[in-house]
C-alpha cells in the first residue's frame, strides 16, 4: 500500500544483492512510495547478485561502485545527480562483509590485514559516502541519510567477531558527520539497529538459525523483518522525520532493552 510519502524525492540505495537483502526490500517499498531510485552495489555483485532484476522492476538505473574507491563513489554521485536532474533526498548504505568471518578466522586468532578490509568495506565506506556527497554538495537541504547496523556494537556477541567493531565504528561515523550535515544542510544521519535476517550477509554468522530463534522469542514482538526494516527506512527518509538525526535507532521488536523473556527458557 502507499501512501504517497516519498513522491519526488530521489535516493540512492546500496547493497541491494538479491531479493533477501534488506535493501531489496527498501528499493521496493521507497519506489511503491514514489521516489525515483538509482541502485549501487559492488561490481562483483553485478555478476553474482540479481540487482538487474530489482532495477528492471523499479525502472531505476544500476551504477557499481566498491564502497570502499572514492574514484567509484565520486563517479555513482555524478551519475545519480546527472540522472535525477538535481540533487539526493536520500541514501541507505547497506553494506556490510568480515573477511575474517569469511575465512573463519576465531575472535583470538584475527588476521589485521582482513580486519582492516573489513573496516574498509563495512564502516569506513559510510565515511566515504558521506564525505563523497558533502564534498559534491550532493543532498538536498532536509534529506537523510542511513547505514544499517547490529546491537553487537553495544552487546557482546561473540560470533559476530569483528563486525561487532565495524558497526561500532559505523555508529559513530553517523553521530559525527551527523553534526556537519545538520549544521551546513540540515540534513540527517541515523544508524537502524536491525534484528537478525535472514539474508546472505545474515546467514554468514555461525550457527545463525539458532541465534535468529533465540532473538525472536526474546523479543517481545519478535524478530523484525526486511519488510518491516523497509518501512521504517521509508519513515526516515519521509518527512515525518525530520528532526530525527545522529541516533542509532533500535529497529528490533524490543531484543535491545530485554534482560529475560520466559519464553526463552520454554517457561
Ligand atoms: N542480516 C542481518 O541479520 C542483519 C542484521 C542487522 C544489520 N544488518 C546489516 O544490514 C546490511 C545489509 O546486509 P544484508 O543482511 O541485507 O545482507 P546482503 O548480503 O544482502 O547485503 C550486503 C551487501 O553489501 C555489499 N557489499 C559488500 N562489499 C561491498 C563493497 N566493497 N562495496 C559495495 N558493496 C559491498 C554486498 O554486495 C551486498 O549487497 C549490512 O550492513 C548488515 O551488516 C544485517
């Protein structure tokens, strides 16, 4: 259903890499409420993932940009400003890969080359982004900005390894640039704390299914999902938000602010 909330705004939307990912979802619910999209992913995702079929779907165009090459997000900002004819209300990073978790590498044993590609691509890209359309003077006055992320940057959670970190780091970079933004363009920046989905970042997580069970039956509402992820994504990016910038908002049925649920121990 639609509501309208986004007509005329315009967005770029990274990470969309087939119909699981979270920010499919939200290509698809910003385009169903009206905002004209541009669709960016690595370049190795264009080979492996299906985004041509999510752009055919929403009529947005597909431009590859690593997250973590200035050259490439200096180019995907030209061409999405050259596209829209005009400037971003928008923009979801939605990027997120551990190469230590990858190579199943433990916690005690991190390899620091790994690690700092890992920041590279999962945190440090969000600086690059907003750096890259500051620069560019790139956003509309108002517009907002939002990077995915996990309560494993406040909580130990020990499967998470170095991701915990990277969301970590993430979270501030929002909170930081979040004050330029404000202050030069009025322009907000906000982290969305995610429960567990299921996605192929999501499933990289040793033992994911029984860590997804848990959460969604310590959560008093359950587990969110992308759908649901994908509204809230529209409510930041709508103007019913505006004066909501630098937070890490907690998007996960309640997980964040439980000690017990009964139900976890089949009470
Ligand atoms: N799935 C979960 O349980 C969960 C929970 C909370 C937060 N998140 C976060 O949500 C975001 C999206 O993940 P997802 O679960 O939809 O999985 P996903 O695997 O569908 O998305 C991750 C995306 O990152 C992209 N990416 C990787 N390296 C890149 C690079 N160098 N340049 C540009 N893009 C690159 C991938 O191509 C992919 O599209 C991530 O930040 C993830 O940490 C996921």
């Amino acid at each position: 259903m639609s509501n309208n909330l986004l007509q005329g705004k315009t967005g770029v939307i990274f990470g969309a890499l087939d119909e699981q990912s979270i920010a499919w979802k939200v290509a698809e619910r910003c385009h169903e409420e009206g905002a004209k999209i541009v669709l960016s992913n690595a370049p190795v995702a264009m080979r492996f993932g299906k985004i041509n079929e999510l752009g055919e779907k929403i009529s947005a165009p597909i431009i590859s940009a690593d997250a973590t090459s200035m050259e490439d997000l200096d180019k995907l900002f030209t061409g999405a400003t050259e596209h829209f004819g005009g400037k971003i209300d928008f923009v979801l990073h939605s990027i997120g890969m551990s190469l230590n978790v990858r190579k199943g590498k433990s916690y005690t044993d991190l390899n620091y080359d790994f690690m700092s590609k890992t920041f590279d691509i999962s945190a440090m890209s969000f600086h690059r982004v907003m750096q890259t359309l500051w620069k560019q003077e790139a956003m509309n006055d108002w517009g907002s900005i939002a990077a995915l992320t996990y309560i494993a940057a406040q909580r130990v959670f020990p499967d998470y390894s170095e991701m915990a970190e990277s969301k970590a780091l993430l979270e501030s970079f929002a909170r930081s640039f979040g004050y330029h933004f404000g202050t030069r363009n009025h322009v907000r920046v906000n982290t969305v704390s995610q429960s567990p989905t299921w996605t192929t970042a999501g499933s990289g997580v040793k033992g994911f299914k029984e860590f997804f069970d848990y959460a969604d039956k310590m959560s008093p509402l359950g587990n969110a999902s992308a759908e649901a992820c994908a509204d809230y994504c529209v409510f930041l990016f709508s103007d019913l938000s505006k004066m909501v910038t630098m937070q890490n908002l907690y998007h996960d049925g309640g997980f964040s602010n439980m000690g017990m649920n009964p139900a976890v121990l089949g009470l």
